[in-house]
C-alpha cells in the first residue's frame, strides 16, 4: 500500500502554491509528500497540464480546488484502509 501523497504542478502556478497551503493545514503531515513539476515530464504535462494542482494518494485524485478537509479526507481514509491490511 502506498502512504505517500503526490502533488502535481508547476513553478510560478499560483494555484499550486495555494494547493501546498491547504495540504499544510491537513492530517498529511503524517505522510510522505512529494512534489512533482509536471514541466520536466512530457506525459505528465499531456494529463495534468490544464488542471493543476493535482492531488494523489494511492490511487485517489483530488483536483483543485481542495480544502485541507478533502485532503484529510484522502489520507484518513488510505490509513484507515492500510491499518486494516496490517491486522
């Protein structure tokens, strides 16, 4: 299972910068965070180009606008689900 959160954008996107705000203000402290520009991955920028940020956790995509609520939402339920396969 993946405990790693994703988040897709670019340099100077103002929107990406908000984005990384929300996730700040949420449970995803307690995971993993990794920034990918999608300006260094041709395939990337083909699928996320026009709707960055873009928000990724085991599958699960959040795409903006994303309160800190929907970004808590995303993790509690993937931790939850991952503390059930540990049992």
């Amino acid at each position: 299972m993946n405990n790693r959160l994703t988040l897709y954008g670019t340099l100077g996107c103002h929107l990406c910068d908000e984005a990384k705000q929300e996730i700040l203000k949420s449970m995803a402290k307690e995971v993993d965070i990794d920034y990918v520009d999608i300006a260094n991955d041709t395939s990337l920028f083909e699928l996320y180009g026009t709707k960055i940020p873009v928000l990724e956790m085991a599958g699960t995509q959040l795409y903006w606008p994303f309160t800190s609520k929907d970004v808590d939402a995303v993790v509690g339920v993937t931790l939850n689900k991952r503390r059930r396969y540990l049992r």
